[in-house]
C-alpha cells in the first residue's frame, strides 16, 4: 500500500487471519502486516516508526516504489536514472534532465510533498496523456481578416487566417486524432476550451497559437476587446498593416488566463510555439522594437518552452513546409529589420529567454521540434 507520491507504507501478505468468537465461528478475517513505514518528507524513514513481522520479512521497496540501496543505508534508493539520498533529499548524481533554472542535484523541483519521480530522471506529472492543440481565432475573425485583406477572392487568397486554419485542418486529418484544434477569441477562451478537451487525464505536450501580432497586442491580450469590435470599420486591430497599438501589451493582465493550465494541464515537458509575427520580439524593428511575448507566457506557465520567430510570420511557410519561416508579402519582405531576423528565434522557460538561430517545425501530430540550432545569445 502506497500514497499519493508511491511512497511504500504498509506490505500485507497473501494470507489472512480468521477472526473468531467464542462459540467456533468466523466473523471475519484481518490482514497479515507484514511491513509498516512512516516517512519524513522527502522520504527519510522515521526512526521508531516502523515495523517488520520478522527479520526475513524486509521489503526491498521505499520512497517512490524505488528499490533500497540498504547495503548503505535504508534510506537510498536506485532508480534508471539516480542515486537518491532521502535523508538530504538530494541525488548522488548529476539530473539528466537539465533545467537552468534548477540545481541539477535538486530533486521533485523542490516540492516532495507532491511530486514523484519514478525513474529519478523528472517528476511524474499526474496527468498521463500528452495531447497537442493548435489555438486559433475564431470563424469571426478569419471573415474579418478576409475583408480586411481586400474581401472576396483576394481576400481569401491573402487570408493568414484562412490558409493557416485551412491547413491546420488538414493535420488534423493526417494526425488521425492527435492534433486538437481550439478556436477562441482570447487566452481565457481558449484555456477553458484546452482543459475540456484535456478531460480528467490529459496535458499539454505541444500547442501552437496562431494570432495575429495585432491580436496578440490588445485584442488578444484583453478579453473585453477582443472580437467585440469585429464589425466596426474603425477597428484596426485586425489590419493587414499590423500597424502597432500605443502599447503593445495593453491588457496583458489577460494573460494570466494561461497560469490556469499550471495546476496539471501544462508545465514541464510542455512547448509553446507562438505563431504571430515577430513573436520573439525584434529589438531592430522601426520605428519602435517589438517586445518578447515568449516572455511573457514563459512567465504565466512554470517550466514550459515557449518558442517564437523574431521575423514575421510565413504562412506559405506554414502551409507547405509546417515552418512559419519563409516568403512573406510586402512591405516586410525586403526590410532590412526583418529579414536579418529571419530564422531567428527566442526561447523562453520561467521568463528567462535564450535566443537560438534554428530550423523549427510544427508536424502534422502537432509535435514541435527544433534542428540544426546555435545559440545566438543568453
């Protein structure tokens, strides 16, 4: 019998012991203990308080289901990937795992209380099932970004909403089931949506979001002006010349609709790519830089990996090589402030950004991965 965190407190043995009165009959049967164990936390055994039924009877298993290294001490532990002292709550070996963030000796992120680390090489999150999602505007807003874009056929033809919703479609069919699609109009609505979908077992492994560098200024930021002002003409938050508001992060307060997924829905092992452009901000970008919004979702959900391309966004990128790296219209094709940033990218894990030259590829799965990457700077 184990707790929450698979720490070994009491062994039983297959046989059991009657129960019985004084007239000859059973009225019932109690378990044969065979071991008992309290534990400090972090998983020290609590001298005096334990108990073995003989000096056979030792039970080879403690802290995590993780075997004894008792020709120690009782209290380390073997898994695949550590030597675990619980009296210092510390491995004897270097993490596998590299966090920068964390001491690569510190274990269970410094919560044993409620994490696990079965294999001693991370923390056993205790959702199981790694979903990917693809978050995205509504249908509202694709017809918005269609007029905006001249309506019609050229409206469709130059719609980074439509083609990029088009071909999230199509994934979805080639991922038989693994890619989730969530429309939504802000971070609040498509959370909500994220942890529906992700029902009683599921977290985020991969998840794109493709909003507009404008949708991720105000509108997307703000819950009470994104997709409310979608019908009126002096709207320019949708606007094809991603002209920039007075602050790109008004609103951002919205943001904090993302730490909702740290409580089991996302965190480490989670990567985020930002699909809008110059999602990794671009310091060159005139007249005024453009700040790094991978920063500020690092900074809301602990421990994930959010990506983001300092260039603006390709959508024939998209479509046709699952990379949002590539042709784009004018007038920033030929700008010097954006092509010396394309392939460019900044990543960021608890607000602290790297920025990497790299090859970064959303699959059909929904599964993001990186090649062929050098650090640019820290």
């Amino acid at each position: 019998m184990r707790n929450h965190v698979g720490n070994i407190l009491v062994t039983i043995s297959d046989r059991r012991k009657a129960i019985c009165n004084n007239v000859d009959s059973t009225l019932g049967y109690n378990a044969v203990v065979i071991t008992t164990n309290d534990y400090y936390t972090g998983g020290m055994m609590m001298p005096g308080r334990t108990y073995q039924a003989s000096p056979t009877s030792k039970y080879r298993y403690s802290i995590n289901g993780q075997e004894k290294s008792d020709e120690l001490n009782d209290n380390l532990t073997t898994a695949l990937y550590w030597e675990y002292d619980a009296r210092i709550v510390r491995r004897w070996n270097v993490d596998p795992v590299e966090k920068v963030w964390e001491s690569p000796y510190l274990c269970f992120s410094g919560n044993p209380i409620f994490n696990s680390d079965p294999d001693g090489d991370d923390i056993d999150p205790k959702r199981k099932k790694g979903m990917n999602f693809f978050v995205t505007g509504t249908k509202a807003m694709r017809k918005q970004d269609r007029k905006e874009h001249g309506g019609g056929l050229k409206g469709f033809i130059s719609s980074a909403y439509t083609w990029d919703f088009i071909k999230a479609k199509v994934m979805k069919g080639l991922s038989f089931g693994k890619l989730k699609i969530v429309q939504a109009k802000n971070p609040a609505e498509a959370v909500a949506k994220i942890k529906e979908y992700s029902g009683s077992n599921g977290y985020v492994k991969n998840m794109t979001i493709d909003y507009h560098y404008g949708l991720f200024g105000e509108a997307s930021w703000d819950p009470n002006e994104a997709g409310e002002n979608l019908n009126n003409k002096s709207n320019n938050k949708y606007s094809t010349k991603y002209t920039q508001p007075s602050n790109p992060l008004d609103g951002q307060d919205a943001a904090d609709a993302f730490t909702d997924l740290n409580n089991g829905y996302a965190g480490w092992g989670t990567k985020i790519f930002l699909g809008n452009c110059w999602a990794g901000g671009n310091s060159d970008m005139k007249p005024t830089p453009i700040p790094d919004f991978t920063n500020a979702i690092s900074s809301r959900i602990n421990t994930a990996m959010v990506f983001g391309h300092q260039a603006a966004a390709s959508t024939i990128g998209f479509v046709f090589r699952n990379n949002f790296n590539g042709p784009i219209y004018a007038p920033y094709a030929k700008r010097a402030d954006n092509v010396s940033h394309r392939g460019i990218y900044s990543i960021s894990v608890n607000g602290i950004t790297t920025v990497i030259r790299s090859n970064i590829i959303i699959h059909n799965s929904g599964k993001i991965t990186t090649s062929n990457s050098t650090i640019q700077s820290p």
